[in-house]
C-alpha cells in the first residue's frame, strides 16, 4: 500500500530519511499477513541527531506568540478532519481495529486536538507577595524543553497525539517512538499531519527503533526533560527506574484489571451491554477494559445467561468488514498467549461458558467463571477477548474482590441507585471509575490516569500544563535590600 511506503522512514529535524541501523522493521497486517511496510531502524546515533534537532528549534518555537502555535494545532485538525477516511483505514489495516473501533480512536483524537487548541492559551502565571519590603515575586509557567513520548499498539494514533500535541502547544519540542508493530499509525503519520501543518522543522521527530538496537538511549538522553510513555506496568517500571537514576520527570500511563461491578438492584441488561462492550471492545487490547466483572448473586443467573447470548452473538472476522465486531489480535505472540492463559485457567479448575479458539491471530471470546479465589489470571491484565465472571454477596464482598488487584486505573458500578454507586465508587482504589457506564472512557478535560501499578501522573486539561510545563520564579527587588555584611 503506497500510504505506508510512502510514511515507512524515519522523520528527524524536517527529513525524511532511512534508518541506519542494520535491519528493518516489517509492518505486517495482523489480519491476513500483508507486508504493509519495511523501515530500517533508527539507531542510537539517530536518536541523538532527532533529540539535538528538537533541542535546536525548541526555544523559537517557545518564543512564538502562542496564539500562532495555536494556528498549527488548528491547521492540523483541519488536515485530520480532511483524511479521516484514510486514517481510518490506515487502523484497519494496521493494528486490526475495526470500523467500529477506528471511528471511536479517530473521534477522541479530533476531541483532544481540539483541547490542545485550547492549550496553547492555557499557562498563567502568577505574581505572589513578599515579606522582603519592595519585593515582588513574578511565577512564570514555562515549557519544559523536550518531551520524549513512547507510544502503544492499541490506540496508536490518538495515544501518540495525546502526549505530542499538548507537548507541542504548550512550547516544547517532541522525540516519538512508536510501538514496533504500529509505526505508521502511531508515529509518521503524526509526523506528516504536523508537517503539512506547517510545524517548524525539528520540533516533532519520529524514530522508529527497538531496544534490541538503541537499548536505553531514549530515556538516558541528556536532553529530554520529561518522558512520557504509555505501555505495559513491566516496562513501565523500567521507564521509571531509569528516568529516576538521571532525574527526569515521568508521566507513566500503564496497564489494568478494571473490575465492572453490577449490584443487586442494577438493571440487568444495561449492565451486560455495558459490560460486553468493556470487555471486548477492541478485542480486549485495552488498558481501560473490563477484566473482571463482577456481579452480585442476587442477579448472577440472569446476568450469566445474557452476557454470554451476547458474547456469543458477536461478529468475529476481517476487520476491513463494517459488520465485524472482533478482529484480530496485534500478533501471533499475543494470540498464542491469551489462548495458553484461558487453556491454563480452564485446567486449573475454571469453567469455559464459552472457550475462544485462535484461527491465526483470531481469537474468539471466551467467558470463564468458577475462578479459584487464588487465580493468577485474577490478578494480572489480560489483552485479549477474555471475561472473567466473578460472584459476589454484597458491596464490601464487591469492593474486597475489586480491590484485591495490584493495578488501579478504571472500573465501573452498575446500581439503580446513583448515589450508592457513587459511595461503593469511592472505595475502590483506582484513578477512574464510572457509574451506570462501561469502563472505557476518556475525555480531554478530565483527569486521566491510575494508581497502584497502573501508573504515575495524569493527563488531559490541566494536567497537560502540569506535565509539560515548569514553574520559574523570578522576584524583582523595587527599592534596595539589606544585607548583613
């Protein structure tokens, strides 16, 4: 396909240039096996070149009028508006999204360019008083120079943008690396939107590399202030050890074991179309979904027997396909693992209300239920089109179970009763929970992150500002200050 050949390169300082390294990267789509595309990778030399350039044009462009900076990010909406069609069906073919699921990634992405529109504009500053007499104290917010984003597979386009936009409006300069099996969509596609945007040259750089080639050389780079990374906890903690070791800042946005709580006076069928929804939305391949659902025994029976109808219903297949509900999963790896991990648990004493097959890298859903309290698969994320059926007798059961998870990033309570969901809600330890809603949700104004395991910071609205920006104080001394010698 001429769309991926044409954006298979490596994109430093406003050129589009081969990677040096010494293999390449293969593009495959994960559907029917299609070379979309081969990239040599970047090296660490290149990673270098990419920070240098951003380092270069960072200050100009955080000298420019923001209302100008704003200018691009509104060019660049328009551009993405203009080529949705392509875009969307650059996610089909790339990372196996449906249509269904492509349309959803291309919407939020539209929302938070929209947001970091607004951004540009956002950062005050402050002037505070003194006790010195004749003082003044001046609080500048200022951009933190160089933000490094390494992006996921699963939401590449909009996780990519969500970091490289607010970045770049607030006045930074940006390194991206996307995940090896999405670099178009999640790298130099964004860098060919903000280029036809007319963004300056060297302030968004795309390398498309692995750590088999330049190891830790995106993170120990001298240059980035802030690294922003969106992955699994494994490498997440990675991220975290080594920015700490050369004092940077991290916004770390990981996995999750959200837990879908449906009380006893819930409404059944609202609840199990949220939940399949939760759960399999994108064939599970997201860090918001369902893992675990967990439903009171007033209401298990009912619930069980209309969750899996639907489960069963849904349309597995060619992503390319408007009718399919469940494409393929990223890789063969992938497949392979969430296929051994429901044969595994199903061996280990659970029961399969329906037990998925791969067909490459299709995997059909599965529900399981009858979990040993001590399961492993209770305990860890599961990236594939799995639902875990859990009973519980009433809300501090609910909230032990849901809580009894070392991430802590979504969930949701389903209840007739709003305020109750709201008070079982605030019990649950997690950065994001939903009443009478799925678990899969985010929105450019509202805090976005998790606890425990499920990561460090927030971002969306404010947090964007707190994230890739700093704080300077500059005090001015009006009249004449006493020293004492």
């Amino acid at each position: 396909m001429s769309f991926f050949t044409d954006l298979a390169h490596q994109y430093i300082d406003g050129d589009w240039r081969p990677g040096k390294g010494s293999w390449d990267i293969i593009d495959f789509n994960p559907f029917n096996g299609e070379k979309l595309a081969s990239i040599p990778v970047a090296t660490a030399e290149e990673v270098d070149q990419a920070y240098r350039a951003a380092e270069r044009a960072q200050q100009a462009w955080a000298d420019t009028n923001p209302y100008a900076r704003r200018t691009v990010l509104e060019k660049a909406l328009r551009i993405v508006e203009e080529r949705e069609p392509e875009i969307a069906e650059a996610i089909v073919a790339e990372l196996g999204g449906t249509h269904l699921k492509a349309g959803f990634e291309l919407h939020l992405a539209k929302e938070f360019l929209r947001e970091a529109i607004q951004l540009a504009l956002r950062p005050a500053g402050q002037i505070l008083p003194s006790p010195t007499e004749g003082k003044e104290n001046r609080v500048y917010r200022v951009p933190v120079g160089v933000v490094g984003v390494i992006s996921p597979f699963n939401f590449p386009f909009l996780l990519s943008l969500k970091s490289v936009a607010p970045a770049l409006a607030l006045g930074n300069a940006v390194v991206l690396k996307p995940h090896q099996n999405t670099p178009i969509c999640g790298g130099t596609l964004l860098a060919k939107v903000f280029e036809d945007a007319g963004l300056p040259a060297g302030l968004l750089n795309v390398v498309v590399t692995d750590i088999a080639e330049i190891g830790d050389t995106l993170l120990e780079h001298p240059v980035p202030q802030v690294i922003s990374f969106t992955g699994s906890d494994k490498v997440g903690r990675h991220v975290a050890t080594v920015c700490a070791a050369n004092l940077k800042r991290v916004v770390l946005e990981l996995g999750g074991n959200s837990a879908l709580i449906v009380l006893d006076d819930a409404d059944v069928d609202y609840a199990v179309d949220a939940a399949v929804f939760s759960r399999y939305v994108h064939q599970g391949q997201v860090c918001m979904a369902a893992n675990r659902i967990l439903v009171d025994r007033a209401v298990e029976a009912e619930f069980t027997e209309k969750f899996v109808a639907k489960v069963a219903s849904l349309t597995v297949g060619d992503p390319a396909d408007p009718a399919t509900q469940i494409g393929p999963l990223i890789n063969s790896s992938q497949a392979e693992s969430v296929s051994r991990l429901v044969d595994e648990t199903v061996e280990s004493g659970a029961t399969a209300l329906l037990h998925g097959r791969a067909d490459g890298n299709l995997v059909s859903p599965s529900v399981l239920t009858g979990l040993p309290a001590d399961s492993p698969v209770l305990q860890q994320e599961i990236f594939g089109p799995v639902a875990l059926l859990v009973p519980f007798d009433g809300e501090d059961e609910a909230v032990r179970i849901a809580n009894d998870t070392p991430y802590g990033l979504s969930g949701a309570v389903h209840t007739g009763n709003i305020e109750r969901g709201v008070r079982v809600g605030q019990r649950i330890h997690t950065g994001m929970i939903h009443i009478n809603d799925g678990t899969v949700h985010d929105e450019p104004i509202v805090p976005f992150g998790g606890e425990k395991s499920s990561g460090l910071g927030r971002l969306n609205g404010e947090s964007m500002v707190e994230a890739f920006t700093t704080q300077k104080w500059i005090s001015v001394q009006h009249g004449r200050s006493q020293f004492p010698f």
